[in-house]
C-alpha cells in the first residue's frame, strides 16, 4: 500500500508490536515518543495516518490532538488514539478534540490493523477535498 | 408535640410497666385518680414537688419522667429518620419514620432505638468509606499510573502473543526477539500486580473504619476529651503513636492544628488564663485583651481548657470561608452535624457575613428541651504570606450553657436556632432551605 504511519507512542514492546504488525502489511511506519515535540513531527512527517497514545511524556494525546485540529493541514488528518482510559468521559474528551477513532486497550491487532486501513483512506494527502475549506475565514 | 409536655405519657407507661393501679398511686401522692388521668393523658403540666414525688413512688429519677429518653439517643433518631432517604415513589405510599413519636419509642424501647442509631452510625460511616474509595480511584495518582502501567503491559503482552500465534511467516530473530518481550513483559506485569496489591491492601487496613482525615481528628481529639495537656508544658504530643492517627493526611491535619494550639498555649498560659477566668468569668474578649491576641485565638484557647467544675464546659466550632465546618467540639445538646450544612442562624455564620465584627448571642436549641448558651464569634481573616495570596477567612464560635453562668436573660434577647434544617422543628424559619423530617409539613393548596 506504501502508505505512512506515525505511532506517537512511548512504550517500547508496544512500539515493536504495533510497527511489526503495520510494517507487514506493507506500511511505512515511523514513530515518535514524546509528548512535546509530537505536533512539530507531525508537520514534518505529514503521515496518512496518526497513531496517538493519551498518556505520553511532556504532553498528553488530548493536548496533542486539539493542538492538530488548530492546523489548516492536519485539521482532518486521520487520528487513532489508543488509550487505557476507556470511561465515557475519556471517550467523549476525545470527540470534542476531534478524535477519528478512539480505542482502548488492549486492542486486538486485527481490530486495530482494519481501523489503520479504514482511516487511511480518508488521509487529506490521499484525498485533497478532505482538507477543511478556510477561504470562508 | 415538646418533650416536656410527654411527661404524663411516661408517668403511665412507667405506672403500666410495675403494675400499679391508677388508683392506688393517685392516693399515693395526694391526689385523685382523675386529677392523675389528665396527668398521664399531658392535659395537665406538673413540676415541683408532685414530679418528684411520683418519681419516688414509680422508683425512677424525676428527671426519667419530665426529659425521657437520653438527648443523645434522640438526636440520633432524628438524625437517622433524615437521613433515611425514604420518599414516596410513583405515588406508592412509603411507611416514612413516625418522627413526632420518636420519643415515645425511645421510651419504649430504648434497646430497639440504641440499635436503629447503632446502624445508621454504621451506614453513614460505611458511604463515606465508599465516597471515600471512590475518590481515591478517580484522584489517587499511585493507583491510576499503577493501572496504566498494568494496562499497557498487558495490551504489549497482547499483541505480540497475537503475532506470535500466527507465526507462520515471521524469521526467527523476530521470533526470538519477540519471546524476549513477552518473557520481559510477563515479568513486568508480576511486579506491577504485586505493587498493587499490597496498596491496596494497605489503603484496607489504614481506613477501616473512619473515612476523613477530618474525622479521624476530631475522633482523636475527643478521646482526649479536647484537651492536650503536653501543649501546657510546649511538648508535642504524639500523633502517631498508640492511640495515634492512622493516616498521613490526618496526621498533617492534626500537626498544624496542634503547632497552632501550641503556640496559643505559650502566649496564653494555663495559670494565666485560669486567673483571666475567675476575675472576669470564661470570656473570650477578656481573655484577648488581657494577653493581647485575636479574639479567635483566645475562643480556642478557652476550649482547650481541660474540663473543671470552676467553669462552664465550652464547645467550639470553626468553619471556613464556604462555611464548611473544618473543626466541631460538641456539647451535651449542642453538637454541630457531623455531615453537611449547619444552621444558618448560628452566630458562626451571622460573623462570618461581617468578618472582624464580633458577635455574642444568646441563642436557644429550639428542637430540644429549652436548653440556652451563650455563644460568642467572630470572623477574621488568615494572614497571607504574599501579597498574591488569595483572601482566606475563617469564622470561630466558642459556647457555653447558660444556665452555668452568672447571667440574667430577658426573653427578647434570645435567638432561636438549630441543629441543621432537616432535624429542626422550626417550620416558619426564614432561613430553612429544605423541609423538616422532625415535623410533618402541611401540604400547600
């Protein structure tokens, strides 16, 4: 597919698991593991999809994601964010950030692998119409 | 209906109960049979001699049959019927606690009554332990990065044993390196579980059985009957030894009540303040002036006075700027709820509306028998140690019973007050913010 992932992610068995799983299936998978400086690789990798992790170092996924849904270009990019938190209100916080999709875990792979494929195609890179219209200000 | 005017219906349950005729004790004492019917049936007040000398011939104490059941007891009823939580559902009548008869219950039954207050002690401690734990969960940082840490291990043990189950096109330096992480995990999640359990298993043991830290002070300090004899002598006293505090955070809660005490103790010594006393009898301004300190410090100081029969037993009540009550000394019929909102009309709050203008009253429990103090407040603002530092204020009431002073009370200068609104009779009170369940309240319309 040669699609890209960006796992933003800071457990390492799970960063080898998940990149293990994405990679055989023929994606680019890169990844990233701190909180902070994850909105500036975002802009730099500009992946097709995000895999973003709530509980990170330095900056949690929520802020992470509210902070991409304020950019033009990354304002439809496609988010899955994985969390441990799966109460009503972790979920709902994450629909107001603008999540695409939220999952707990610990996820299945095949569940997460047919999110990741889903989501792809809504990537604003892979589809330009996605990408929010600012001309109306 | 007041508990004095049930005097009759006790001298007949007591009559009732020796198996004396009517008769025979209205001879007894020197009246007829039908004078001691409207008696026993409250249609006649009695006092004075006749009381007593009914008491005598029924073999119980004058004060048995004029007060009935213990204060204590009966606070506890009305404590328990308001807290019941029982209320019509979807119009299906509910049998709601008959508290205008509560009286008569205790009387009648004094074991039965003893275990409904027993039991509702047990539930109320029982749903703060819950709140308690609760709130833990949601709050406590140990426990949340404790189950992250448990619940990221097992997602990592999940997906790569979901890999290695369909290994059929995986090398073997995956393989192996993926065993490796599962052996690291397995041994990861051990620990963390271990961890956690004995946290929680220390949280059981630390909070079995109060659930504030507030709670577990003020039950401290009343073990100590309020008073800390080590502060007279400016030692600590300590806190976490036998028959100490349990927690940390009551420990900490209890240290800076004590370094306050403490410090008040040096400026106000016992001998001193014992002689402030019996110049001008127990008032707080005497006492502030006198040693020159806030009239707050010198309200705590005096009730932290070890009980003597040269003075009047003084409680004290100490609330913050919402009003939350952060310190309670009861007094016999006068004891600040242990849950929840007080009485608007206490003193306490009347200072806290004009903080540094003192307030004395003379107020009367009305819901009890006709029981009066003399309470004294006043609100003061808690010093800042920055000029950013938000205003702090706190409310201080020390009270005494009047009938243990040298003081005279013309009617018009007593304000009646209660407990809290839901065990207070005072219907038509201005400052009631929810109903009764002490006194039925007619339906409107």
């Amino acid at each position: 597919m040669g699609q890209r992932v960006l796992l933003i992610e800071d457990e390492p068995n799970i960063i080898e698991a998940i990149r293990f799983i994405l990679s055989r299936d023929g994606w680019t998978v890169e990844t990233h593991a701190d909180g902070a400086t994850a909105v500036a690789a975002v802009d730099r990798k500009r992946p097709d999809v995000i895999i973003l992790d709530v509980m990170l170092p330095n900056k949690s996924g929520f802020e992470i994601l509210r902070e991409l849904r304020e950019m033009p270009d990354h304002a439809t990019r496609p988010v899955l964010m994985l969390t441990a938190r799966g109460q009503k209100k972790d979920r709902e916080m994450a629909e107001a950030a603008g999540v695409s999709h939220f999952m707990t875990k610990p996820f299945s792979n095949t569940e997460m692998l047919e999110v990741v494929r889903r989501l792809a195609m809504q990537s604003p890179d892979l589809h330009p119409d996605n990408s929010p219209d600012t001309s109306h200000g | 209906m007041p508990r004095s005017a049930l005097t009759g219906t006790r001298i007949r349950e007591r009559r009732t109960l020796k198996g004396v005729k009517q008769a025979d004790l209205a001879r007894s004492v020197g009246i007829s049979p039908a004078y001691l019917n409207l008696i026993e049936h409250n249609r006649r007040r009695i006092g004075g001699k006749l009381l007593i000398d009914l008491a005598r011939e029924l073999g119980v104490e004058p004060a048995a049959l004029s007060e009935g059941a213990e204060l204590p007891l009966m606070e506890g009823l009305q404590e328990a019927a308001s807290t019941s939580g029982l209320r019509p559902q979807d119009g299906k009548p509910v049998s709601l606690p008959e508290t205008q008869r509560a009286e008569e219950f205790a009387g009648r039954f004094p074991g039965w009554a003893a275990l409904v207050v027993a039991q509702r002690n047990r539930i109320t401690a029982l749903e703060r332990r819950v709140e308690a734990l609760n709130d833990r969960l949601a709050h406590d940082p140990f426990l949340s990065d404790s189950l992250h840490e448990v619940l990221s291990t097992v997602t990592a043990i999940r997906s790569t044993a979901g890999i290695l189950n369909n290994a059929g096109e995986i090398d073997r330096d995956w393989q192996a390196r993926f065993h490796r992480n599962l052996y690291e995990d397995s041994q990861r999640l051990a620990d963390g579980s271990q961890a956690l359990v004995s946290y929680l298993d220390t949280v059981g043991k630390s909070e079995d059985t109060l659930a504030s830290p507030l709670e577990e002070v003020e039950a401290w300090l009343a073990a100590r009957d309020f008073s800390l004899p080590e502060l007279e002598q400016g030692k600590m006293p300590d806190l976490s030894g036998e028959g100490g505090l349990r927690t940390p955070a009551a420990r900490s809660l209890a240290r800076k009540w004590v370094l306050r005490a403490r410090a008040e103790a040096e400026k106000m010594p016992q001998a001193m303040v014992e002689a402030i006393i019996s110049r001008h009898g127990p008032d707080p301004s005497a006492l502030a002036q006198a040693m020159g300190v806030e009239l707050s410090a010198a309200m705590r100081r005096l009730a932290s006075l070890p009980a003597s029969e040269t003075r009047p037993p003084m409680g004290l009540a100490i609330c913050d700027g919402s009003g939350a009550l952060t310190h309670r000394k009861p007094l016999d019929g006068f004891a600040p709820p242990r849950f929840g909102a007080a009485c608007p009309l206490w003193p306490l709050y009347q200072a806290l509306l004009r903080p540094m203008v003192p307030v004395r009253r003379v107020v009367e429990q009305h819901s009890q028998p006709p029981r009066r103090y003399l309470a004294y407040a006043i609100a003061q603002p808690q010093r800042p140690e920055s000029f950013d530092a938000p205003e702090v204020i706190e409310a201080t009431m020390l009270f005494m019973p009047l009938d243990q002073l040298d003081m005279e009370v013309r009617d018009g200068e007593v304000h009646g007050i209660g407990t809290s609104c839901r065990v207070c009779a005072r219907i038509e009170c201005p400052a009631r913010r929810e109903p009764s369940m002490v006194l039925e309240v007619p339906e409107e319309g």
